[in-house]
C-alpha cells in the first residue's frame, strides 16, 4: 500500500521543539531525509503558531521550553515565517522527488484571526490545520493537562469537546481539524481509569458534525487513533479525512500510516490524485 502524505508534521520552527536556534536546528532535512527512506511521497510541515499564552504549572513544562515559562504562564515562541519558508526551498531543491508542503499547525484561530497576518501571510500556504490546545480557565486559558489537576476529569473533557463547534463557528482560517482527542493525551488514567470514549460520545458527535457541516476535513491523528473516531466521523457526515503523524522528530514520520488508511478505506474514504489530497467519501 502507498502510504497517504504525511499532512502533519513539526520541524525546528516549532516552538515545541525549542524553535530553530536549538539543538533542533535541522530537523526539517533530516525529516525529508526520513520522508525519501521511507518512500513517502508527500510530507506538509505544519508549524505551530499560538498567538497567546496561557497558564501553565510548572511540572507541564519540558525542559527546552524553560525559557518560555515566566510566572506562571507560557509564552510560545513567535514564528519566523521568513526562515521557515526559506527552509522549505531548500528542501525542495534538496529533495526533488519528494513533494514539500508549506503550513502551519494554527491554534485556536477563533482567538486570533484578527492578528494572524502580522506573523503569517495564509494564503502563502499549502495547508491551515486548526488546532485546540488551551481551553477557559480561571478568566483565563490553559492546557488540558493542566487542567486536570484541578478539575474534574468529565468536566475538563466536556469543556473540550463544547469549544470545539465555537472554534468551527467562529474561524474560517482553516480546512482540518487536527487530533480531536488532544485532550485524551493527558486524561489522569492514575485516578480516572482508560479513557472511555463511550463516556463523550455525544461530545465527540456534535464535535464532529459542526466540523462535518462546515465543509472541513478530519485529521486522523496518529499518535492514538481510535476505529471509533473513523467510524463516528462517517457517520456524522464527515466527508474528507487527512492523515497526520503529529511528527516532531523525523523518525516519528508517518508512524502507523498504514493502519490508518485501513481504517479510513473500512467507511468508504478513497485517495485523492495526489499524495497530500484528503481522502474523500464519495
């Protein structure tokens, strides 16, 4: 099987990788290095950009993001547009065979759209995943991770899953959707048990409809995806998927591709005409 194009991937021009003066510096070469080894023909680096900061306790932050964290709060790294597509020219140079997308992992748009064009210019993109990593907390934001010290489990999810459809309302910026159950990645398994998607289903659905009726597509998140989230989402109307690794060290790059398209092709999603195209339901 040819594997999908790898639509979500992270180089040093991520803040989370310590950003492109940092021991990261490289990445993106050594991922398209990765990209040719591997025989995948597409690859889309999608750079965070947040343009707020947030609360953060201190035991969420990893040690290259130190100097990000001052009292209290997280401030991500602006990102350097100009270098960063720069980069993506040489690669392509570098990497003639391979198809090197510009874009950008862009979180929580529906805050922020009225600044974006002062660090990017969207259009210059080939792909705007829009992703929710902070939620309302204390009259202010935070992570989920952080969150679930202090609240209850349920009610950090529910919150989750009812900003979602507000994102959707609010943002036009973007066409994905990315990992849906971001917030799953630090549910409190040691007090709460396995995460039960049961327990959200009706979360996960209208999530998932308010992005099927907006004519947007689904990543399909492979750092922890679940048949339940291919199936719901045909269900729900969803109609394209895309396929992500979430990628921030090359050899992460399209981690368990090629179980993910089975399950995609299991509810009728079919490849475009290229690599990088969303799978379609028709």
């Amino acid at each position: 099987m040819e594997l999908p194009g790898d639509s979500h991937v992270h180089s040093e021009f991520s803040w989370d990788t310590g950003g492109p003066d940092s021991a990261a510096a490289g990445r993106m070469t050594l991922t398209c290095e990765r990209a040719a080894a591997i025989g995948l023909r597409a690859l889309i680096f999608t750079e965070h950009v947040d343009l707020d900061s947030w609360i953060t306790d201190p035991d969420d932050v990893m040690g290259h993001q130190t100097p990000m964290y001052r009292e209290g709060r997280f401030h991500p790294l602006r990102f350097q547009a100009d270098r960063y597509f720069e980069a993506i020219d040489r690669c392509r140079l570098a990497f003639p065979d391979l198809r090197i997308l510009a874009g950008i992992e862009y979180g929580q748009p529906h805050r922020s759209d009225d600044r974006v064009a002062d660090v990017v210019d969207l259009t210059a993109l080939d792909r705007v995943n829009g992703s929710l990593h902070t939620l309302p907390f204390r009259d202010d934001r935070a992570e989920p991770n952080t969150m679930f010290r202090h609240l209850p489990a349920a009610d950090v999810m529910w919150a989750y899953l009812e900003e979602i459809p507000r994102m959707i309302a609010s943002s036009s910026s973007f066409s994905v959707f990315t990992h849906i159950d971001y917030a799953v990645r630090s549910w409190p398994v040691a007090t709460e048990g396995p995460f039960d998607p049961a327990r959200f289903e009706e979360g996960f659905r209208g999530a998932m409809r308010a992005i099927a009726h907006s004519g947007r597509a689904l990543e399909l998140n492979t750092r922890r995806l679940g048949a339940w989230q291919v199936q719901w989402w045909a269900e729900e109307g969803g109609r394209e998927v895309t396929f992500g690794s979430d990628a921030h060290d090359p050899t992460k790059l399209a981690n368990g591709f090629p179980e993910a398209a089975l399950l995609a092709e299991s509810v009728g999603f079919q490849p475009g005409s290229r690599p990088e195209d969303p799978w379609r339901r028709r």
